[in-house]
C-alpha cells in the first residue's frame, strides 16, 4: 500500500503528489465568504501580527554601530576618535555585504522551513552577536559580529514580505509594508534615547558603548523567544485563529492567486 508521502492525485491524467499542492488547497470555507466575516478576520490579524512585525528592535539594531561609535569616540583620544569611526564605515560595509552574500541562501530557509521559526532562530542568532560586540577586543573581532549579525538579519525583510503576502490580500499589503516600514525612524528615536542614557553610566567596569551592545542584545534575545512563541508561520497554523477563521483567512488572499505556501522546491520554477 502506498504510504500518504507517495500517494498521488491524477486529475485529466495529470499525476500530483500531494506534497505540491499548496495548504490553502486543504483549507476550503465551502461557502460565499461574508464581507463582514472578513473585515473581523482582517482586524484579528492586524492585531496579532501587525506589533510583532512592527517592533522597533530589529530595526534600531541596524542603528546601533553610529550611536556606539560615538559612545566610544567620546571615551578615547581625539586621534583615537577618528581612527574607530572610520573603522566604523567598513564594519557598517560589511554587515551590508554579509546581509547581500546570504539573502540567497536565507530565501531557501525560509521556503524549506517554517517562515516564524526560521526568523526567531536568526534573531536570536544576531542577538547574540550582538552582545558580543561588547567582548570585542580589536577591529577584527568587531568585523566577524558584524558579519554575522548582517547573515542573520538577511531573513527578515524577505520573511516580512511573505508573512504579509500569506495574510493579506494586494490591495491591503502596500499600506501594512509600509506600517513596519516607518519602524525605522522609530528604532532611529528609540535608539537615541537609549544612548543618552547608557553614556551617563560611569560607576562601570564597562564602557557606555559596552552597555549600549549588551541592552539592545537583550532586547533582541528577548524579542526572539517571542516570535518563537507567538509568530504564526501561515494562516494555517495560526494560534490566534479557530478553524473556521483560518478558512476565512485562506478564502480572503484567494484573490491574490498566490496560495499560503508550499515547501516543496520545484527545479523547474
């Protein structure tokens, strides 16, 4: 007998396995859906997804390389000064570079496993590093957290993307990408504050750029148990919605002909 990995559909002779067919296939409301169902749908999601995706942490870890640079600038010679924060440029390069070299191979993450648990995983990852920053002795040191914070955060833009995509409809993504967008000069406000603060602590074996890695690091750590927790991977397994929710989200982004998502990896797309 055929196990239910290798069982196949045939449908004008056309052979399927069941492990193509996307998930919304498996989630058929059966029924005209009601305007007023989906609109509640619709504001259940915001309410669950929309302060995850909007948090300001992942964003003001992008920031925090300036704010320390001046922390530490403001610590050491005037000579010692302009030599850190021109070393600073190439590390802010180089998280760049890591984030560009991995975008690739984050993208095959997050189609081969589930999409809320893969970006937990890498946050959690650049959470640390980002602590480590605070136990860096020399230039070289720096440039490794760095690289590896910019491999980790290469997961979430492109995971914003998709979670949006699985969850809203065409004409509702623009107005959400741009909610999580606008995050970033939040993150910029938040992340000042923060500095100011960190710089009036003296009373310290470390240094307040020290502090400023340790605080933000975690923030992130913390921030990564919770999307662990709470960030739903798609429509189909979302915690805060029933069954018959998860139905109406399905049949809202059938006009978006896209599916919820698939994690077998056809050669020939």
């Amino acid at each position: 007998m055929q196990s239910e990995k290798d069982e196949k559909r045939a449908h004008h002779g056309i052979h399927i396995e069941e492990k193509q067919v996307d998930q919304a296939a498996h989630f058929s409301l059966g029924r005209e859906l009601d305007p007023e169902e989906a609109l509640r749908v619709r504001r259940k999601i915001d309410r669950h997804i929309l302060p995850m995706m909007c948090g300001a942490v992942q964003f003001m870890d992008k920031t925090t390389l300036g704010n320390s640079a001046i922390l530490r600038a403001s610590n050491g010679s005037p000579q010692e000064s302009i030599t850190y924060l021109t070393r600073s440029n190439w590390l802010g390069t180089v998280f760049y570079v890591s984030y560009l070299v991995f975008e690739y191979p984050q993208n095959l993450g997050l189609q081969r496993f589930p999409v809320g648990k893969w970006m937990s995983i890498n946050i959690f990852c650049w959470g640390i590093a980002l602590c480590a920053h605070a136990a860096c002795k020399d230039f070289r040191q720096l440039f490794a957290v760095r690289f590896i914070m910019g491999m980790c955060e290469g997961s979430i833009t492109a995971g914003f993307l998709i979670v949006t995509s699985m969850f809203y409809t065409h004409r509702e993504q623009t107005q959400r990408v741009g909610y999580w967008f606008l995050m970033n000069g939040s993150a910029q406000m938040i992340s000042g504050f923060l500095s100011f603060g960190v710089l009036h602590i003296h009373k310290s074996a470390l240094h307040p750029w020290q502090w400023f890695m340790i605080i933000t690091g975690i923030m992130t750590l913390i921030l990564a148990v919770f999307y662990w927790i709470l960030f739903p991977d798609s429509p189909a397994n979302a915690w805060f919605l029933t069954l018959e929710e998860r139905k109406i989200a399905v049949e809202r982004i059938k006009v978006n002909q896209t599916g919820i998502g698939n994690k077998q990896f056809k050669w020939e797309q």
